[in-house]
C-alpha cells in the first residue's frame, strides 16, 4: 500500500512538473525539456533494450536445447528399462 501511495505521489510530481503553466494553470513547464531528454535518451534505450531481447534469446536457445538433451536422455533411459525387466514382472 505505501509503494502504490509513492508512487501516485510521483507521478503527480511528473506531470506537475511537464505541465505547461500558461495552458493548464499551473505546472512547472518541463515538457520542453522532457521531449529532449527523450530524444536523447531513446537510441541509449533502445540499445538496452535490444540487448536484453538478445540475451533472452540466447537464454532460449540455451534451455531449449539442454531441454532436447534431457528428453532424449529420458527416452534412451525408457528404452534400456524397458528391456533390462524380467519377463514374470511384464505380466
């Protein structure tokens, strides 16, 4: 409940704060410098971003076929236990 109250808190901040006076009556007219940061900000973002997406590919691919080895080491295992039991237990 305190996490969700801070963070209304600062969220009425921020838009305080990018909220053009002359338009809304009040605010602090940061918008300017708002769309500037984001422009600046977008391309290092993305960066991130694409670089994550990669290393949860990798991450994927890696589980995807350690998954594979265990599937195929599960049926080698079903199929020596198969012929390794008695004929009396079969019945």
């Amino acid at each position: 409940m305190k996490a969700l109250l801070i963070g209304i808190v600062i969220l009425a901040a921020a838009v305080f704060a990018a909220l053009p006076p002359h338009i809304a009556g009040f605010g602090l007219g940061w918008w300017g410098d708002v769309l500037v940061f984001l422009r600046g900000g977008l391309p290092v973002i993305a960066v991130f971003i694409a670089a994550i997406a990669v290393f949860i590919g990798i991450a994927d691919m890696k589980d995807r076929a350690e998954a594979k080895k265990e599937e195929e080491a599960a049926a080698k295992e079903g199929a020596a236990g198969e012929n390794t039991e008695p004929d009396a237990q079969k019945k």
